[in-house]
C-alpha cells in the first residue's frame, strides 16, 4: 500500500464523525478532498471547522440521482467513501422510508452514477454490524447471515448487498466496510455513548443530577472512530476488492461504558443513572461483537484505542468542553 499525493477523494457525510475523521486522514496523505453536503440551511460544519480551508465541497443530495452524476463529472475523483445516511438506529423507527431512501436507495443512485461517469472509480460503503442484529453466531465474521432488527439496519442490508452486486455485475472496485460501534468526541449527542460522556460531565459540573437511559444490558463491540477511517482507506488500497468486518472483538455492556465514564469525573454511576423504558427500541440488538481477523490478515489493521482509554478521551472532551463554556460565560 502507498500514498500518492495527486489522489483525489469524494466524501459524502463529511460533516460526521467519520466523514471528519477521514477528511483529516486523506489530507494527511497528500490526497485533495471534496465533500458533498446537502444544501440546507441547518448544515453544521463543526466537526470539520479546523479543514475548511483545505477541503473543496459539492452541494448533493442522496436523493438525487443528478446530483451524484454531476459530483462525479466535475471532480473526477479516484476514490469515493459512502458514509451518508440516515444513522440514528432510534429515527429509523420513526421515520422508516426516509432511512430507506437516503441509507438504502442512496448507495444505488451514488453506484450508478460512477457506473455511467466513470467505472473505474474505487468506492467504499459503510455498513454496519447493526446488520448482524439478532446474530445468529458470536463473534460476528464476514460470512455471518445477517437479520436485521431495524430499518436502519435493514437499509444498511440492502446498501451491502447493491455494492456487491454492483461490484459483481459491472466490475467496479466497490467494497464495504461492516463496522462495529465506533465512537470519539465527535460523536452526536443523541448516540448512547456521547450521552453517557457529556451527561457524566454535566453531573460533575453540578448542571444535571440525574442521566435517563434505555437497556443497560446492550453488549456491543466498541472502538475509536479514528482508528477505524484508516480501515476504509486500506480496504481501497488493495488490488481486488473486498468486505471486511472492522472491530475491536471485545464486547461491553452499556453498563460498562456509565461505570468508566462516571469514575473518570469521580462519581459512582448508580447513583445518578435512571432507566427509562422509553429509550428502549421496538426490537433490541443484544449482543455485537465482531471477529477481525481478516482485516488484520489482508489489510494489517488492528485497533489503536481500547475501551477505558475511549471512554475516558470521550469525557474529558466533553469536560474540556463544558468547562471551556462555562468560562466564556462567567
């Protein structure tokens, strides 16, 4: 695998957590990016406020096939990373055909448009192990039967299976990656994760006294988002394209994650989290943990950060952040 500095890279859902983070990394290796942003007027560029002077962007939409076309025409890039969609696995549920259309359809419209503009294009889709859902084995491989538990993660099936088929019947280099939970400081609000970390940092500040959360029995297969952005990167570095799992294979319990985090600012956790069953999903995914041994075998990556360490970078973000408003505003 080697860099090359003239590479150029199209980027939608640049504005997420994993969209920043490998903005950040294909920078760091020379390569011009572009990221396509939905044109809105409530478009939060906060994740990439430190890049916006390298980086090009493209006004699309996943919705429309144009759009896409005309992405591809004008910045011919070499590379393409699919990391739009609708990800809140909670909004699925409630808004079931948009997560089709944009999660799902959206994968269709962006392989066809490299089809028609260019098939010579590599391109990266991201799926992810809440495809595994009610898992029918435990680790979760590549040739594990997927079932599903939500719409997201049913249109998450659906975007896997079109880059294969696309891949099969036209010949484009077009992989995916099946990520497990991934996290950072750069993590929304409304995940799990990031709710546990600012919310134990609030608690600390004395600006909340309580934390109201859904299944404290999820087990899931947590690791750095950073760490997983060189995955993609690597996959689209090999010869022939393939899918990969990328995970850490150690699996937590939600609980776990309230434990680290509220004992990193001090505080025992069960005295301050409240379970509301409200939070809990029409169909739960219990148990994710994936088995990365083929993305260390055929793409020498394995993950940097273990499960303390991100849990404690998370809330000492969250501190840093919290504490820095609080200053601005004494």
């Amino acid at each position: 695998m080697t860099d090359s500095p003239t590479r150029r890279a199209l980027i939608t859902g640049i504005t997420g957590q994993d969209g920043s983070y490998l903005a950040e990394f294909l920078l760091d290796r020379g390569y011009e990016v572009v990221g396509m942003v939905r044109r809105s007027s409530t478009v939060n560029y906060e994740r990439i406020a430190h890049l916006m002077d390298r980086l090009e962007f493209h006004s699309g939409d996943l919705l429309d096939q144009m759009s896409m076309v005309e992405a591809i025409r004008e910045h011919a890039p070499h590379e393409v990373y699919n990391l739009a969609a609708q990800s809140f696995v909670q909004t699925s549920f409630g808004q079931p055909v948009l997560t089709g259309e944009t999660t799902a359809l959206g994968v269709t419209r962006m392989l066809d448009a490299i089809r028609l503009v260019d098939p010579s294009i590599r391109f990266y889709q991201a799926s992810s192990s809440e495809m595994f859902g009610k898992v029918h084995e435990v680790p979760q491989t590549e040739a594990t039967p997927f079932h599903p538990r939500s719409p997201y993660g049913v249109a998450k099936v659906y975007g896997h299976w079109i880059t294969v088929n696309y891949r099969e019947s036209y010949g484009l280099h077009a992989c995916s990656g099946m990520l497990f939970n991934h996290e950072s400081p750069r993590r929304g609000l409304e995940f799990v994760t990031r709710k546990i970390s600012h919310g134990a940092v609030q608690i600390a500040l004395g600006q909340a006294t309580e934390l109201r959360l859904g299944n404290l029995d999820a087990k899931r297969d947590w690791g750095f988002a950073g760490d997983y952005v060189d995955a993609m990167w690597r996959m689209l570095q090999l010869d022939e394209p393939e899918d990969f799992v990328i995970c850490t294979g150690e699996t937590h319990t939600v609980r776990e994650f309230c434990q680290a985090a509220f004992a990193r600012v001090g505080l025992d956790w069960e005295k301050h989290v409240v379970i509301d069953h409200k939070y809990y999903r029409p169909a739960e995914v219990d148990l994710l943990v994936g088995d990365g041994s083929l993305a260390a075998e055929r793409l020498d990556w394995r993950p940097s950060v273990g499960f303390v360490e991100l849990v404690e970078m998370m809330v000492d973000a969250d501190l840093a952040l919290l504490e820095g408003r609080l200053r601005h505003l004494s």
